[in-house]
C-alpha cells in the first residue's frame, strides 16, 4: 500500500458508491480502499491501541481528510469509511491479544513477544486492560454471543453491497432481502462450515412460501418475507445490508440501483462508470450466449443419436 500512501493529490482514484454509501465501484479501486484503510487501522499514529473502543478514538475527521487525500469519496461514504477502520482495528487487537496474550503464560513472556509494530507503552496498557477483571467478564460475553449467532453468511471477505450490485446486473432488477439473504448463505458441496444450516434453511422456505402467498392476488400478506420471519431490528439489517450504513438514514433494507457519485468527478465519471458496466454487462451477455450454444449443440447431439439408434432398431426389425 506504500504506492496509495504516496499518492498525489491530483492522482487520486475517484470512487462511486451505492445509495447507501456503500463503495461498489470500480471494483480494483474498491478493493484497493479497503486495503489501504486496514493500514490506517493498523498504523498506531492514527488509531492507536491505548483506547478500548473505536469511538473514543481521536482526529477522526483528520483521518477522513487524509483518505480524501487519496481517493475522491462522496461524502455519503463516511460511515462506511468508519465502520470499516472500526472492524478493521477491532480485528487487529483481537490477533494481537489471540497471538501475543492467550498464546503465553506469564506476563513476561507476553510482554518479551510484542511485535514490531506495535510500541512497547501501547502493549504494556494492553496486556494490563486484557489481564483486568472488566475486560475477562467482556471477553467472556463476547464470546457467549458469538456462540448464539446464527445464520451466519458464506461469502467471505466480499461485500453484500458488491453482491448486491452484482445480482442488480445479472437479474436487471435490485434483489429482494429473501434473495440476498439466500445468496450471502449459500454453501458449497463437500466443505465443512462450522454453523449447521438447517435453522437458516428453514428460514429460506418460510420466506420463499410468503413469497408466494405475496404473489398471489388474493392474500392479504403485505410485510416483506424477510421482515416476517427475520424482524427488523438493526442488527438484522445488517446481515443483509452489510457495514456502513448510519441508523440515522431511513432507507430500504437492501441497496437500490442508484449510484453516489463524487462532485469532483461528476460529469467525467458517468461515462466511465457506464462503460465499466456495458463492458461487464457485454461480457455477462458473452457467457451466456456461449452456454445457450452450448446447450444446444449438446441437445443436438442427442437427438442426432436419439434418430441414428431408431434407424438401427428399424433396419434390425426390417431384417
């Protein structure tokens, strides 16, 4: 990341996001953020490990400013920015206090493995929080939480709002919550996860038969499927919603297709957001033409076959 922290001002990569504030494009660029954000995290002049919490962290508009510096943001994205420095941070501990803290048995040994990175003066008031009574009793709660969570999502490091914008260009439509929630809790044949996933199962079933009690005419049901068996509490919208969006904005539940796109770059980026898009809508369309013929060849083959075995059954009756 060496190359973006040494970036120009007037080299910044302009960035578009969904109507959330969620950064959906372009993708390389995308990533790239994320990246670059996670040093930030880890960089303890600008988030340093002496605090408990990410909200008690200090110069988080000096931190937005020098992101800025690099990228050309919509404002909309702050949040987004945010939550994921937070995750980013909190992640951050939790290996050092995993690696450094459980791994040894003393407070010298812990304190002889400090890693580089980190100053001696942030690891000492580290290993004496992790040792005190209120940070065990919070430890301890997390990890009881963490064992009650369910329905627990299968797509990795990728972003709901990517997936989502990704299911918008396949389908031509924005995806429904029951959709997205389905998607995001797809499972691979043969791998082993550590959540069953008949709970989340059942859930699918339930709202895809208030789907079709939706679709009829006659029914009277009107709330979401996904709201009827799920809720719609906050932390519910997130396992579909994803990081960054503030509570304070009252938006639907899944991204729309709009895009937020930075004032700077308003008029220019439009045709290169639109290019970027035919071009993956093109090569989508490719693929798909190609599987159609593809199957049709197969098909032909097999009727091909089907009328040379009926000949042979013919001439073998004939004789």
């Amino acid at each position: 990341m060496f190359e973006v922290h040494a970036r120009k001002f007037e080299d910044r990569v302009a960035i578009y996001c969904n109507d959330k504030g969620q950064p959906i494009g372009p993708k390389k660029a995308r990533n790239e953020l994320t990246r670059f954000l996670g040093t930030i995290a880890h960089d303890y002049d600008w988030a340093p490990l002496t605090y408990t919490n990410w909200q008690e962290v200090p110069d988080k508009d000096k931190i937005w400013e020098y992101v800025n510096s690099k990228y050309i943001l919509p404002p909309e994205s702050y949040d987004w920015v945010m939550e994921t420095l937070d995750v980013s941070w909190r992640g951050f501990k939790c290996r050092l206090k995993r690696d450094h803290y459980y791994t040894y048995d003393t407070y010298e040994k812990r304190l002889n493995s400090r890693p580089d990175n980190v100053p001696e003066d942030h690891f000492k008031l580290l290993l004496k929080y992790w040792a005190s009574t209120p940070a065990k009793k919070t430890s301890l709660q997390n990890a009881k939480n963490r064992e009650q969570q369910d329905n627990m999502h299968t797509c990795g490091p990728v972003a709901f709002a990517m997936i989502s914008d990704e299911m918008f260009r396949q389908d031509g439509e924005v995806p429904s919550k029951r959709k997205l929630f389905e998607r995001t809790r797809s499972r691979k044949e043969g791998k082993i996860y550590a959540k069953p996933f008949d709970d989340t199962q059942t859930k699918i079933q339930e709202m895809r038969r208030l789907e079709a009690l939706e679709a009829d005419e006659s029914s009277e049901c009107q709330k979401d499927p996904f709201d009827e068996v799920m809720g719609d509490g906050r932390a519910v919208r997130k396992q579909i919603v994803g990081i960054g969006v503030s509570r304070k904005k009252p938006q639907e539940n899944v991204a729309g297709n709009s895009l937020i796109l930075p004032k700077e770059v308003m008029g220019s980026i439009k045709s290169v957001v639109v290019a970027d898009v035919q071009k993956e809508l093109s090569a989508e369309r490719e693929e798909i033409v190609k599987e159609k013929e593809a199957h049709a060849a197969g098909v032909a083959e097999m009727v091909r076959a089907t009328k040379e075995q009926e000949l042979r059954d013919d001439l073998a009756t004939q004789k």
